[in-house]
C-alpha cells in the first residue's frame, strides 16, 4: 500500500473540530509504521499534523521534508533511486512502444479479433492469444 512506501505522512487540518481526530490518526499511524519495514536504513518515517489554515506546524513539515531531502542527497540514496526509476521508466516506454506498435499492425489486429471470440468462449487461455500474437508481431508464425 501507499503507507508502505510514505517516507512522512501528514496529517493536514488539525485544527477546530478535526484538531483531535487528527491527533488519534497520528497516533494510529504511528503505530502502524512500528509494523512496517524501513525503506531506507538512515530515515525512519514519522507522522506530523499541521493546519494549513492557522499556519501551525506547517514549517515542522517542510523542515522535516527538507531532512528526507538533504540526507538522501549527502549519501547518494536519492541519486540511486533515480537511476532505478529511469530504468524502471525505460522499460515501461519501451512496453508501451511495442504494445502500440502491436496494436497498430492490421494482421496483429486482426488475430486479436479472431481470439477474442475464442476467449470469450474459454477455448484458449490468455497467455495462448498473447505468445500469438507477439509471435505474429515477429514475423515468427
């Protein structure tokens, strides 16, 4: 879940009504991310709460974002994470390209309609239609 991957949560509007509910929802997460591995082994996550609306606490949030900010940057994690996600990126593009690629070719297309039929009938599986038609895509069938 997204929990998992936070490196701060905040709690934004503890003020008047929701002052306490705010409160007991930092305390709940707080709890919660006892339970959850660290994604990093020099940041521990933490909880705030401000009010954007009074202006309290909203200068915790940022010194404590600037904090993650200056420590991932002093020792490469942030760097490294990057280039992991450009890579990540890479493949995703590339996936997309060829998906579309796929798509845009007529003897691809119109496998895809013949096996949706087939599909629909549960006469071959996914995984049969999909090796098809990249096999078709590569010239290999």
């Amino acid at each position: 879940g997204i929990v998992e991957a936070a490196d701060l949560l905040v709690i934004n509007k503890a003020d008047g009504d929701l002052e306490l509910p705010a409160r007991r929802a930092q305390g709940e997460y707080r709890n919660g991310l006892f339970y959850i591995t660290n994604q990093h082994s020099w940041w521990k996550p933490d909880v705030l709460t401000c009010s954007s609306l009074r202006k309290e606490s909203v200068e915790k949030v940022w010194a404590k974002a600037n904090s993650f900010w200056e420590l991932g940057t002093d020792n490469g994690a942030i760097e490294r994470r990057r280039g992991t996600q450009r890579a990540q990126w890479m493949w995703k593009k590339a996936e997309a390209d060829l998906c579309l690629s796929m798509r845009q070719r007529e003897d691809v297309q119109s496998l895809a309609i013949d096996f949706k039929e087939a599909l629909g009938k549960g006469e071959h599986s996914p995984r049969w239609a999909a090796e098809r038609l990249v096999k078709a895509f590569l010239g290999k069938e």
